[in-house]
C-alpha cells in the first residue's frame, strides 16, 4: 500500500490524512508535534528508548508535517509518495518494545522514520526516477541501503522527489511524476539537484533523515543550498546495488541529515560490503563508528588547505568561505592557500562527462532487465513507453532531460579506447596526484565552497538576484572522479535567506577525518542560519 503524491493530487492534504487515520496513535507524551520534529537522532533515540514518546507519535507528527508544509499549492513538493504502513509499521515497533522491556537497547535508528530517494527500491513503493515510463514499477526486493535499515528497526516514512532519473539538465529537482521541488527558504529557487527532495526535506522537517546518490554532486550540491549536511563517503563504504544507476564509476549512495552527527549515525548504519556491488568488496572501512569520535573532535592544530582555483563565480559565496576561514583560524586551524593543479578545474567535460556517456545505457539497461514483469526491459523499449507518455518529449518530462535519453540510444560502447584509456590511467592517476599533494602538504582535509553560486533559480521564473559568473559545480567533481570522501555542512546564509554549503575533502578512507573536522566546524563557526524553513 503507498500513496503516490503526484501532480494531479498534490494540493490536497487528504492523500497523507488518509494514512494518519489508517492506524490509531496512542499518545503517550503529549509532546507537541513541532518540537517533535525539532529532534536530532540521538535525542529521538533516548526519547524512544525512555518511552518520552512512541514510534508511532513520531511517525504521526512527520505525516502532519508532510501534509501541512509539502503537499499544499505553493508547498515544498519534497515527497513524492508517502508509505501507507508506515503507521501500522511504527505501532508495531512499539509494541515490540514494550514487550522487550525498557532496559534493553535499541539500534540506533530503530523507530526513526526515514525518505528515501525515489531512485531507491522499496518493496510497496514505485521506483519511478521521476520518470514517467516507471510511474508503475513495483520493486521485487529492497536496495541494500533500505533494507539495512529496516533490519535494523528504522520507518520508511516515503519516497522523495528528484531531478528525472538523477539527471538536472537545468531543471534542478524537477520530475514528470513529482513536479518541481523548491528551495525551503525560498520559493524562487531551486534545491538543488538531484537529490533535491531528500535535502528540501530534510530542511523543512519533514524526516529527520532522507536517503539520496551522488554522481557528480547530487548529495552535496542540494545539501549546500539547503543548510543541511552531506557527505559523498568513499567509493564503496556504502552499496548502490538496488539503485537506479547514472554511472557506477562515480555513483555513490548516502544520506541528507540536519547535523554533522545526524550523518555519521545513518553512515553507521548503512554502510558495508554488498556481495552485489563490487566497489564494497575491499574498500577502506572505518576502524571504529564514525560518530564516535565526533565529541572530542577539534579544529585546533589541523592543517587545512583552502582551494582558491573555483573563486569568483559568486562575491557572495566568496564571502562566505572567507568567513568561514576566519573561523577556522580563530579555533586554532593552521590555514593554508592553495590552487590545485589546472587538470582538477575541468574534470567534467574531460572524465566524468565522457564516462557517464559511456556507461548510462548498459548499467541503466541491467537494471531495466531485472524489473517485474511489464516494465520496459532496455533504453529502447523505456524511450518508446516515454514517447507516448509525453508526445515523443513535448509535455511533462524536462526537454534536456528528453534530448539526453535520446542521445543516450546511440552511446558510445565501454570498450572504447577513450572509455578504458579514462578508467585504467587517467583516474588512477587523478587518485595519486590528489594523494600525493595531501600527504606532501600534510593537509589534514582540502576546503572550499560546495558549489560557487548559490540556489539556481526555479525554471520559468526570475530573480533578479541570482549571481553566477562561472560554472558552479567544478569543485564538486573532485570527490566524484577520485572516489574520495568529501562532506558539506552549512557556511552562513546569502541575501534572499539562501545557506551557502562549505566542503572538507580528504584521501580514500579518510571519511572519519573529514567527518569530526566539519564536526568541529560545525560547533565553533556558529554560522547564521537561514530564517525558519516554510
């Protein structure tokens, strides 16, 4: 059972109501619903373990959330399905705990509910990638990253709008199923793509927590522009397998949290190996949680390389990371200058660009030929049920976004010379240069802005104040070609009341590093936050 939140019934608060009434909620708190969803993950877990309130009030308090803030006209638009048990799911988890007793302890995220990216499967849920020629697919099995949590205790609360099948083309966090997702802190701009539901969400309450993929900035760009936080762990900590795939050779799955030890909580939760992705096979893990070295984390002594080769697209951005150094050297950082080497300011028309036109249509063919039956089985059959859906890419469904499909059908094959001379020297050889100038600097993480303009301006619409002189995301391809692990949380705000993102960026396996670094940020810098999201 699931409520599909479409275009068609978006304004109505009755489709999430509907779930609300499906099951009884007995409160036990009597904790109002706004300070209930005010919790971070380890207030809600001692307020679950204590019985100071249910799973099922939780549950209840985001659903009214949903239908309040997101579905209305005018609304958010962040959900774009809702999961029909995920009641009855949470009332269950409550009585299984009253049963257990309050002295035994709970997983960490056991009772919390989640979003997930709807990129993501779900058994119940269609996994649609925004797109109209999946609106009906029914998943068979859970993604390993879902199902992870759920063995674990954890709520699918729903599924999360995108830009179509994780792929912007200018229209950021617009989909034909889902419609146009806004920015929580203004409505005339975007957040951000592709994840721009799970980050809209996560900034306006409406989870504490939500699932999304990064390729080439697709956690962090929407993260940034939203004040919340991101992370694109290394390659591997996490399994993409049960996840609609743009390129596996960037593809990374993560999660969109509040604070920085919100995001190392779900990151203990949802990493390790996958005998159905290979990236985990092997990969670096962390020798203890990664929230458990955040408390005693400090700026103080580190030495932190600030990237200066991507200033100057936006004065207001540029401000914002001055500020920010300033903060830094102020709780003790040495701060150190630097441009990297010109070869990292064009990684996406040079590596990521040419691989991903590479890779989409076999890796996305896989995964068609693994769907029920009924669902198109490769690109050409998908192309045909999209062409009817949306008069051969007139009506509904982003015009880039219909023109790269189409170029998609005729991609080049991955045996090319260029595609393996990119995977076997190139890449590997990014890997060591990166490496090789972090070590030889004894940096202990790179710094800059997570994307150089702030929020893009929602299509159709206008905003006089919207400054971009330059390609925003050339930063953020460098975690995505190297694999490394880089991490955003929020720097202060621009004028319009736009959260500008800042990045810490470390080696393969640094992800606790970068993560008890921008803990310490995160606690001295005490930057301005965004007036109240909606």
């Amino acid at each position: 059972m699931y409520k599909r939140l479409n275009l068609s019934n978006r304004c109505s608060r009755a489709v999430v109501l509907l779930v609300l009434a499906a099951v009884p909620v007995l409160a036990t708190s009597g904790m109002p619903p706004e300070r209930i969803v005010d919790m971070g993950l380890s207030d809600l877990r001692v307020a679950l373990d204590r019985g100071t309130i249910s799973s099922a009030e939780l549950v209840a308090a985001y659903l009214e959330r949903i239908a309040a803030v997101d579905q209305p006209a005018g609304g958010v638009h962040a959900v774009l399905a809702v999961n029909g048990k995920a009641m009855e799911q949470a009332r269950a988890w409550d009585i299984r705990r009253g049963q257990q007793g309050g002295g035994q302890a709970s997983a960490p995220l056991a009772g919390i509910p989640f979003l997930a990216k709807d990129n993501f499967d779900a058994v119940g849920l269609p996994n649609t990638g925004g797109s109209l020629a999946l609106a009906q697919s029914m998943p068979a099995s859970n993604a390993f990253v879902i199902q992870k949590l759920l063995d674990q205790g954890a709520i699918l609360l729903g599924k999360t709008n995108l830009s179509e099948l994780a792929a912007s083309y200018g229209w950021y966090g617009y989909s034909a199923v889902g419609g146009q997702t806004l920015n929580p802190f203004n409505p005339l701009r975007t957040a951000d793509g592709s994840s721009s539901g799970s980050a809209a969400a996560v900034a306006a309450k409406l989870a504490p927590f939500a699932l999304g993929t990064d390729t080439t900035g697709s956690i962090r760009g929407p993260a940034s522009v939203t004040g919340t936080v991101g992370m694109r762990s290394t390659m591997g900590l996490v399994s993409r397998a049960g996840v609609i795939p743009m390129s596996l050779t960037a593809d990374v799955a993560g999660a969109i949290t509040r604070t920085v030890e919100d995001q190392a909580i779900v990151l203990d939760a949802i990493q390790g190996e996958d005998k159905n992705d290979a990236s985990t096979k092997g990969a670096a893990r962390p020798q203890r949680p990664l929230s458990s070295g955040l408390s005693g984390s400090s700026l103080a002594g580190k030495v932190i390389a600030v990237i200066d080769n991507f200033d100057g697209a936006n004065p207001e951005v540029d401000a914002v990371k001055q500020n920010a150094v300033a903060a830094m050297q102020k709780a003790g950082a040495r701060v150190v200058s630097i441009r990297l080497p010109k070869v990292f300011e064009t990684l996406q028309p040079a590596v990521l660009g040419p691989i991903g036109a590479a890779e989409f249509k076999p890796q996305f063919e896989t995964y068609l030929s693994g769907l029920p039956a009924g669902q198109p089985r490769d690109l050409r059959e998908f192309m045909n049920r999209l062409d009817t859906l949306t008069d051969k890419g007139t009506r509904a469904i982003n015009p880039g976004r219909y023109k790269g499909l189409i170029e998609n059908l005729e991609t080049r094959a991955t045996d090319s010379p260029e595609y393996i001379q990119l995977l076997s020297v190139v890449i590997p050889s990014l890997k060591r240069e990166l490496s090789g100038f972090i070590e030889a600097g004894r940096y202990d993480a790179l710094f800059y802005p997570t994307i150089g303009c702030t929020a893009p301006v929602v299509p159709g619409k206008a905003d006089p104040g919207f400054v971009c002189k330059a390609y925003a995301y050339a930063a953020a391809k460098i975690a995505s070609a190297t694999g490394f692990p880089e991490v955003t949380v929020n720097g202060g705000v621009a004028a319009g009341n736009l959260p500008v993102g800042v990045s810490f960026l470390g080696k393969a396996g640094d992800d606790a590093k970068v993560l008890e670094i921008a803990f310490a940020f995160e606690r001295v810098h005490g930057a301005t936050a965004p007036r109240k999201a909606n």
